[in-house]
C-alpha cells in the first residue's frame, strides 16, 4: 500500500519534504519541500504564544492522518488560489499520535494546499496545515486521484536534514481547522469516493483538470479520444495560465520534463509512468516503452519533422526530446511536445533550412507554440529523438 511520508524539522524555519511511497518504501512522486509552520502572529492572537501543535494556530503535529478526500480551489470556490492554489486541497483527519491529541482540541482536519510563494519564492506559513508550491501540488493532486487507500505519516525529520528557509515574514489568513464542516462533509461524501467505502477510492476531483472537451481515449479506432484543438488548449492552460510554475528558477534550473509530464497528464487524461523523472529519464523510457513508436530522423529528417507535425494535427501526443551528452544536476537534456498548426511550417538556416514542427516547452521561457528551432540548437541535431504515443 502507498504511504505518504512527510517529515518535518525540529526548526520549523526550514522546509521539510513530502514524498509518495510504494508499498517497498520506494519513492514514487517527490521529494518536495513542504511548510508545517504556523504563523507565529496569529498563534499569539489565539493564546498560543509558543505555536503549540496540539492547539489551535500552532505548528502541524505530527501523528498519521487519514486522506478524506480532495476539495477544488481557485476561481469559482470559497478557497483562493493565493491562499490554497489552484489546483484543488487534500483534506487530512487525524487517527493517531499528536495529530489524536491535537484533534482532541479542536484541531479536527487539516490541509495540504498549495498558495502564492513568499519573498524569495519561499514557501509562506500557515495556520497548522501543511503547505507546498503549485506544481509540487498539482503533482501530488494528480497522483493522489488514481491511489487507493493511502495514509498520511508526518515524522521528525533527521537532525541536520533541513534545507531551504520558510518565509517568516508571511501572514496567513486562514483559520483552524481551515475549512468549514460542511466542507469537510463534502469531500467524504462526494462522488471522489464510489464504491462500497468512503476512503475506498479517489477519482479526479470534482473540478476538471482536463481541457474543455478532452479526454481519455474512447473516440476512435487508435484509442485517441481526443483532438487538435485539445492539444492546444492544453498548451495555452499551461503556458499562459500556469506559466508561473514552470518559469526558470532564479539559479537557472528549468522544467521542461514537468511541463511535458503535465502535457500528456491533460491530455490522456492520468500520468503517464514514461514521464516520470528528468527529460534524460524521459527521452529513455519512451525509447523503451510499447505505448511510444519513435520516428527516426536518419537520413531524412525533415519526413521525421513533417511526420511529427502530421500526428499532432491529428491530435496525438508527439514529444521531442534530447538527452545531454554532459548531463549536469542542472541539465540533464531538454524535452518538448509538438502541437497543431496551420499555418506552414518555417525553414531554420541554422537547420540547413529543413523546415520546423512547432512545439510547446519550458525552457528559457515558456511557450504555447514556438518552433523546434527555439527550443532545440542545430548542434543537438545527432541526439535528437521524436517520440509519438500509439495510444
């Protein structure tokens, strides 16, 4: 059975991690850096001084908690995405140890949100509940809708292990418990749950994560179920309303593999396993996989190109990828997916003039549709490879 793991640090200063673990112990989505601190002034306003984790407003115990279930956030709910993000809530009730305690005192569920970074892009405080950045959150959210029967452990985290600071300069708003008890109710008892037992099973949450119109196969003879213009809501979601999340860190790192894996997860509908990992681990996978066919540049690249182009116009997932040749803990290699176009594909002279798919990426910037050339130099014209999804 999966565990989430969460361990926090003495110091509460300083991030712990959240990571998804198999029933082998072997970590299957995370590390990430995750707040349980409390905002000190608040805890002061609410007679808890020392931010106490078994009262109201102070620290988030630790214990094990059970996952009731997954609530949306953003516009259109009564949770900003300034303050939960936008991508939906994981509600955690206590079972056990100082989450027990705590919940003896009114501290009767708490949350995993998300909500805007603080200075510094830090992760900002809460008032008990558990806090990570948008796009370790939407990850967890769409691993989370397919798991079955998943506790929640919040350990102490190994002297000496902390990491990044919190910012502690940040108010936070939010009472404790966090959400009001018939928001709770709802997230048991709604449709996330079917089957025989409320904790049975999570679905997709009630708000969609799926372009207008898309979906997960079922439309015709090859099993795509979706279109062209799904592939290109996808992107423009991606790239121009959640273009925050996959911006270049301030030392440089990108993510391209992320906004890839995000990508396909929209637009098939659940995460794909090929697409875990760096864009190196990603480029290996789908060389591997029986649900990828790889179009091989060879002596022809520009039928490969125009192949590619041709197969996202039809609505398949096509991804180009590169693999470093000097990989570095910064830059393993680079990944994009090709998305429709009519308009004609532009001749690159850096490319001997072959003419170029478009594609969508994070890179050095993020884009809904640029054109290979931008995000591909002609000197990774020997690594390159196109991967298209059979299914």
């Amino acid at each position: 059975m999966r565990r989430l793991v969460v361990m926090l640090p003495e110091d509460r200063g300083y991030a712990g991690v959240l990571q998804l673990e198999d029933g082998h112990g072997a970590v299957v989505a995370g590390p990430f850096a995750v707040c349980g601190r409390a905002d000190e002034a608040a805890a002061q306003r609410h007679g808890n001084p020392n931010r106490n984790s078994l009262l109201p407003f102070g620290d988030t115990p630790l214990g094990r908690y059970r996952i009731e279930g997954i609530l949306p956030s953003g516009p259109g709910t009564k949770r900003p995405a300034n303050n939960y993000g936008p991508h939906g809530v994981v509600v955690l009730k206590p079972t056990s140890g100082d989450a027990a305690l705590a919940d003896a005192n009114g501290r009767f569920h708490l949350l995993i949100q998300g909500g805007t970074a603080g200075p510094g892009r830090h992760l900002r405080l809460t008032n008990g509940s558990l806090r990570l950045g948008n796009r370790e959150q939407k990850r967890l959210i769409e691993i989370l809708r397919d798991c079955r029967g998943i506790i929640c452990e919040l350990l102490p985290m190994p002297n000496g292990a902390a990491t990044r600071p919190i910012a502690l300069d940040s108010a936070c708003s939010e009472s404790d418990p966090p959400l009001a008890a018939e928001a709770v109710a709802s997230a048991i008892a709604s449709p996330q749950f079917p089957g025989t037992g409320l904790h049975s099973r999570f679905a997709p949450p009630s708000f969609n994560l799926l372009p207008e119109g898309g979906g997960g196969g079922g439309g015709g003879d090859d099993g795509y179920g979706f279109t062209a213009d799904d592939l290109t809501s996808a992107a423009k979601d991606l790239a121009k309303d959640h273009a925050a999340d996959y911006a270049r860190d301030a030392d440089g790192q990108t993510h391209c593999s992320e906004f890839v894996r995000d990508f396909a997860t929209k637009i098939v509908g659940s995460p794909l396993p090929e697409l875990e990992g760096t864009a190196s681990d990603q480029v290996d996978a789908m060389a591997t996989s029986k649900d990828f066919d790889e179009i091989k540049l060879g002596k022809d690249p520009q039928k490969a190109f125009d192949r590619a182009q041709e197969a996202a116009n039809d609505g398949k997932l096509v991804i180009v990828g590169w693999k470093n040749p000097k990989p570095t803990a910064k830059d393993s290699g680079h990944v994009a997916t090709v998305v429709p176009s009519k308009d004609a594909m532009p001749a690159s002279k850096k490319w001997g003039n072959l003419k170029m798919p478009y594609i969508a990426q994070a890179g050095s910037t993020v884009s809904d549709k640029t054109t290979l050339n931008y995000g591909f130099g002609s000197d990774k014209k020997a690594g390159l490879r196109i991967f298209i999804r059979k299914r």
